[in-house]
C-alpha cells in the first residue's frame, strides 16, 4: 500500500511539474534595448539538424516552402509595419563570439538587416560560410542599439581577428534605432 501511495504521489509530482508553461514574452514593434542580449552570451556548439538539404538550427520546427525575398518583406514592412513569416537571404555575417546573431544582405542597401536568434534561444556556427542561401523564420522588430550594445557588436567583431579602430569606437555616440528580425529558426544551405 505504502508502494502505491509513492508511486501515486510520484506521478502526481511529475505532471504538476511538467505542466507548468513557460511565462510568455509579449513582443511589438516599439523600440526597445538589446544591451540584455549582449549580456548573456555563450559558446556552446550547436546541434546540426538537416531539413531538405538544409542545416537547421532553432526553437521552432520549420521547412524552406513559402519563404518570400528581402526585398518583398521590406516592402511589407513598409507598408504594415511589420513582418511576420519565413525570408530567404544570403547570408552577410556572423558574431564571431558565440554565434549568436547573424546579418544578412539588404538588396540595394548599403547596411545589412542584423537578425537575432530570440533572447539567446540558440546560435549557429562561428564558422558558417557567408554568402550562403539562408531562409529565416520569425518577424521584424524596431530596435533601439544603445551606445553600449553598438560598441559591444564592434567588440564581436574584434573578437573575430578583425581590426577595428578606435574611431569606429568613437564615432558612436548616441542609440540607434533600426529594424531588425528576430528569428525563431534558421535554415542554412548546405
């Protein structure tokens, strides 16, 4: 009897505990400060998933069907003001530090669109080859770049081996304010 009473309230314990959702993270598309995403960087290696000839990496299931260009999403947020869905891209950039954040290539503009995966949800490879076909899924955000976070992403760039002068440090001098995509997963061409 004493067995079926601990085995009762075992299984009681573990659906009580597993059934806790995780809180919500409401998003808009008002500015607000990335500085907390510089602050929790990691180097752990992620795990590589292959999708359709693809390397997958994320929080959310996804495949490469339905994506539209950069320039038809920028096209949507201008006229939304937002963008919600998949997005295929050629890959511009990566953080050097822990993979946590990658840019991509803004057809026709001189500034790439920096996309960042959640709050630290996962990271790709430091050493993914740039220039590859990409396609993302998640949506754009309006992002306020404090002067501190600017100058942390030159650090990122620093810690890649490339040299960054002390005038690039200099010329930041106030927040900036940008639209940015925040990617719950990210298919990359193999």
């Amino acid at each position: 009897m004493k067995k079926l009473i601990y085995i009762t309230a075992a299984v009681g314990f573990a659906f009580t505990a597993c059934s806790e959702q995780a809180p919500e993270t409401e998003t808009s598309n008002e500015p607000h400060t990335k500085q907390e995403v510089a602050d929790n960087e990691t180097t752990d290696t992620p795990e590589v998933v292959m999708v359709d000839g693809y390397a997958y990496y994320g929080i959310e299931e996804m495949t490469p069907e339905g994506a539209v260009s950069v320039e038809e999403m920028n096209a949507i947020v201008d006229s939304t003001g937002g963008f919600e869905g998949k997005v295929k891209a050629q890959l511009g950039g990566v953080c050097q530090k822990a993979g946590c954040w990658v840019t991509i290539v803004n057809p026709g503009e001189e500034e790439e669109i920096r996309v960042f995966f959640g709050e630290h949800d996962f990271v790709v490879p430091i050493d993914t080859e740039l220039g590859k076909e990409v396609i993302l899924q998640g949506k754009t955000d309006i992002d306020t770049f404090t002067v501190e976070f600017q100058k942390h992403l030159l650090d990122d760039e620093a810690a890649s081996g490339n040299e960054v002068p002390q005038s690039a440090y200099d010329a930041i001098t106030e927040d900036k304010i940008e639209t940015s995509f925040i990617a719950t997963a990210i298919l990359i061409k193999s």
